[in-house]
C-alpha cells in the first residue's frame, strides 16, 4: 500500500471529528455552545457535570509551592440528524465546544 493511501485510510476510520455540518452551517471546535444552538437547534439528549483541574505551582528552589484548583462545566450533547447520517458526541468545557466525536447511525 502507497503512503497516499495509507493516510487516506487512516483518516477514514476515525472515529473522532473536529467539524460536521448543520444544514448549511458549519460546527467545529472552538465554537460557543449558544452558537452551536443557534446552527443546529436542541440537541437530542444532554448532560452536566462539573470536575476539578488541580496544578501545583513550585519555585525552583522549592521555597514557594503553590496549589490551584479550577473548576469546569463539562456539558455532553448528542445530535440525532437520522438514519443516514452519524450522531454527533459534542463535548463542551466552560461552554466551549472542545471534542466532537461520531457515534453510530442514528435512527
């Protein structure tokens, strides 16, 4: 198998995307979860949660250390747009869109 072909076949068979269409409009990462809305209309199903990053902060030297916490809303939408296309998994962190993901057919 060719190089070409190779990295063609390699970006048929992920799973994860970082775009998809809504009609005409175009959702990608980086996209505000109200312009999602406003592109794509109410998702199917959704889901909240909400974690905590912590970071440590040392001075060289280790006379300062430092411990940060920061807490993010972690929105999960699927898109159902029918039986001829692939749901869509939109991950969102503090509102925007981070991870997009295909899922099987929908229905």
């Amino acid at each position: 198998m060719n190089k070409t072909a190779f990295l063609l076949c390699l970006l048929l068979c992920t799973t994860d995307a970082q775009a998809f269409r809504c009609g005409r409009q175009l959702v990608q990462e980086g996209d505000h979860k109200l312009d999602v809305l406003e592109k794509c209309g109410e998702p199917e199903w959704t889901d909240q949660r909400i974690t905590v990053v912590a970071s440590r902060l040392r001075h060289p030297y280790g006379a300062l250390e430092y411990d940060q916490y920061e807490e993010i809303v972690i929105d999960e939408w699927v898109y159902n747009f029918g039986s001829r296309k692939f749901k869509q998994f939109l991950q969102f962190e503090n509102g925007v869109l981070k991870k997009i993901k295909n899922l099987s057919y929908g229905r």
